[in-house]
C-alpha cells in the first residue's frame, strides 16, 4: 500500500475549497523559508487512502475479537450518541459549578453507582485509565501508612500471575515489589503469602478473578492474612465484567480498588482513545482521595477537597463523556441487567473452554470465569506450532487473536475472553477455526509457521517497531 507522500503528484489538490479572500499579511523573518513539503494529492485519493487503511484494521465491528483480560465487547451506540449531546460536549471544565449541575450529577450519581457494585464508600472518576487508577490507589496505601507515622512499610505483594502494570505502578509510587508464587490450582499460594508479609508490608495488589480467569477461593484469608500483617489491600478491577452484580470487592476485604470503564462499562476500547480508572476507597481512605470530589450540598451538586487530599492525579474530573457512558450503561442495565451481563460473560467462557478442551490442553480449572488460557506448549511440543502460530493464522479466518503469552505462568498461552455480547453462533465458528487449525497443526505445520497469508503486514519485529517506531516519512536523501 502506497503512503500519502508516494501517491503525492504536484499540483493536486482539494479542489473545492474557495479563492482566499483576506488580504495577505506579510510576517517577514518569521515566515518560513521553504513551503512545508505536504502531500499533494486529489480529494478522492485522500478518502481512498484512508479507507483502505481502516479496512487494514480488525474492531470489534468486523469479527470476534476475545483478546483476553481486555474486555473487548460491543458497546450499545445509544451510548455513543448520548455522550454528544451538546449538554456535554459544549461545556467548559472552568464553568462555574451552578451552570454545569447535570454534569455534575452525572459524575456524583456514576460515583456512588460505582461505589455500590464494588463494595466501596467513596469514588474518584479523576484517573484516565487502570494504570493510573492503580497509581492513585497505592498513593492512598502510602498516604495511609505516612499519616500514622508508619513508614518502614515500603513492600507491595503482588502475585505472580498479575498484569504487568500492577508491578510497574507499585514501583512508580517508590515501592519494592514482592512477588508470590500461585499455587497449583492457579490461585494464591498461602504459605508463601504468610512467609511474605511483615512489617515492612504496605499492601497486597491482586485481581480476582485473577489473569488465567480464576475466581481466588480463599480471598477471605488472603485479605485477613494482610490486614493481619498491617497492610492493605488493593484491588485491580479490571476483571470486574466477570463478577459485577455477583460479588464485591469490598465484601472479599478489599480497602480500595479501580475500575476500567473502557472495559466493563461501555467505553469502546483499543484504539488509544481515552479510558477511565475510576478509584473507589472506604471512609477511612477517603480524605486522601484526589480533589476535587462532587457533593450534594445545600444548593445543589458543588465541589469539594477532602481534608489530606493527596492532590489531583489529573486535569479536571478525569476523562467525563467516558463517564456519561458508563452512567447510561449503568442505568439502561439495571439491577438485573448488571449481574446478567456477567453471568453470560462467565456463560460464553465456560462454553468455549469446554467446547476446546478436549483438542487443547486448559491447564488450570475445569471452569472459569468470563476467561481462560489455553497452553499450546503440548501442540508445539507435538508439531512444532506455537502460540504464535496459532494466533497468526487465527487472522485469515478474520478472528482476532486472544491475548498471546500472558499471563506470563503459562509459557504458550493464549488467554481467551469472549464476552457476553457474542452470540452462540459466533462461539461456534470459533471453535471450528480452533479445531481446523489444531488439524492443520498436525498435517501441514509449516503453513502455520508461514502465517497469516491475507494480511497487508504479517509477522512484524514487534521489538523494534515499539522500540524505534518510524513516525516521519523519510524523504528521499534524508
Ligand atoms: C487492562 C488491565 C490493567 C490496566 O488497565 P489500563 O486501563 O490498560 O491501564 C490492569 N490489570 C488488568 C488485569 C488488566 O486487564
């Protein structure tokens, strides 16, 4: 495919754009000395470009995509419509509080609906995302620990199955993480938790259900076990589609938690548009929250500071119209819709898991929640295809592939999440690719190893193109 600066022609151009009827003004020095070398292309041509680029992508419009711990289902478009209303796009964030009291509401009625389905007492919408939910939420540990004049507590216990970022946020908050082993049903290994903590122990970081989509049997030890030591204990909600409705983490003994609305509630996902980490704490955390919170007062929804404010994490109320789209999620849903949502999300998985595991070896748990690994190590081991493999020819049946090699425990997984909002049908043609490919494996392994065979790029060096991305065209000469 042609890049913009190939298919330039000089002279060509956007030709319905009018003569420019305001005089010329001189800037002298400061105009620049040579025109910008822009594309010159036709209007057309521009559209054709951009089309074929976006045909180049996989979303969640044009097949299956259960890329696992992601989240990655079909959010309702009312949402997307309501989330323009003038009402929200056209305000100013330095509006006075009097002239903006719907949006004010929406974010105290998203907060305290948010606090209820996860067990907490007090939220803030202010984080931008999970990883900076989790920043926010060991800010409030540490504020804790600080404000009792305890400050040997400098460890976070993290299991070895969490998502990377729950490591990298303890130590972007100047902790030394400590990791523990998961025992042999996938679940946190209790001797080594109780060996771990001390009194250098600020906190436990954990997801349950945990990465290989397992809900944790003994959280209510867990959560002792840390509070016991003097610790508190964090949790990461990104899981939280499997057990809305069902299970809170503030009953499990959790002091604080985030939520991805990108993930559970409605907030299209994947294209580094905006997310949100909303933050929930109970009362005792929740002088230290970020400000400015929104209250019910006297005259109506105002903003507030609390007391030992750890400052803002943000601009603003965090990332607002991702707010109002969980709001209308929330509340379309409903108090039965919530928990259904969930129970089909753990449904879809349980049906895929079982439909798989007679070809695919499903190391931990004979069910699951709303996601589970496959380990391909047995396939590779028997023909040489990998989980890589796999997921590459996944492309030319138009499936996006589950997450691949995470979490890191599992050394050929394939983490696999379908959501509540695929149908049956869908599950099933899955399951015939899985198999057909499985067959492929045992015939033809080199096609795998080839794959995939109808898209544009196929196996880039992922390495360099994160590490050195070319972001400018390079001119010839250059
Ligand atoms: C996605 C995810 C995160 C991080 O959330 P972001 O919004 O991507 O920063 C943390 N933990 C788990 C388990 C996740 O799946």
């Amino acid at each position: 495919m042609q890049l913009l600066f190939e298919r330039s022609k000089p002279g060509r151009r956007l030709s319905l754009i009018a003569e420019c009827d305001v005089p010329a003004v001189d800037f002298g020095d400061a105009t620049r000395a040579q025109a910008p070398r822009l594309p010159q292309i036709s209007e057309v041509d521009l559209g054709r470009h951009y089309t074929e680029l976006a045909k180049q992508t996989h979303g969640v419009n044009d097949g299956f995509y259960p890329l696992g711990s992601c989240t990655m289902k079909y959010n309702p478009r009312i949402n997307e419509e309501l989330s323009q209303l003038p009402g929200f796009t056209g305000i100013h964030p330095l509006q006075p509080a009097e002239s903006a009291q719907g949006c004010l509401e929406v974010i105290a009625r998203t907060g305290e609906m948010l606090a209820e389905i996860t067990g907490m007492d007090e939220m803030t919408l202010q984080p931008a995302a999970g990883a900076h939910g989790e920043f926010t939420g060991l800010q409030l540990i540490r504020a804790y620990h600080l404000d009792r004049g305890d400050a040997k507590r400098t460890k976070i216990i993290v299991p070895d199955s969490a998502h990377g970022t729950n490591p990298a946020s303890a130590v972007m908050v100047g902790f030394d993480v400590v990791a523990v082993p998961s025992n042999a049903q996938g679940g946190v290994d209790l001797e080594a938790l109780k060996a771990a903590v001390g009194e250098d122990t600020a906190g436990l970081m954990l997801t349950n259900p945990n990465t290989l989509g397992l809900f944790d049997p003994n959280i209510l030890e867990i959560t002792r076990i840390i509070h016991e030591a003097g610790g508190l204990c964090y949790y990461d909600g990104a899981n939280l589609n499997a057990v809305m409705g069902h299970a809170r983490p503030g009953d499990m003994g959790f002091d604080c938690v985030h939520v991805n609305l990108h993930k559970t509630f409605s907030t299209p996902h994947g294209g580094g548009g905006p997310g949100s980490g909303p933050v929930g704490c109970k009362d005792f955390l929740a002088k230290f929250l970020p400000g400015p919170l929104v209250k019910k007062g006297e005259e109506g929804y105002e903003f507030f500071t609390p007391e030992a404010s750890m400052g803002r994490v943000r601009s603003f109320y965090g990332n607002f119209l991702v707010v109002v789209r969980a709001l209308a999620y929330i509340l379309t849903l409903g108090k039965e819709g919530i928990p259904e949502a969930s129970a089909n999300a753990v449904l879809n998985a349980n049906y895929l898991l079982h439909r798989l595991c007679d070809e695919f070896s499903i190391p931990y748990g004979d069910s699951c929640m709303h996601e589970f690994v496959i380990d391909v190590e047995p396939l590779k081991h028997e023909t040489g295809a990998s989980a890589m493999d796999v997921a590459k020819r996944m492309l030319d049946f138009g499936v996006h592939p589950p997450t691949m090699y995470f979490p890191l425990i599992v050394h050929e997984a394939l983490m696999v999440e379908p959501t509540e909002t695929e149908s049956p049908e869908t599950l099933d043609a899955f399951v015939e690719i899985l198999r057909s490919i499985y067959d492929e494996a045992q015939t033809d392994g080199e096609l795998l190893h080839q794959a995939p065979f109808t898209r544009f790029i196929g196996r880039p060096d992922e390495v360099t193109a994160a590490r050195k991305p070319l972001l400018r065209y390079q001119f010839d000469g250059e």
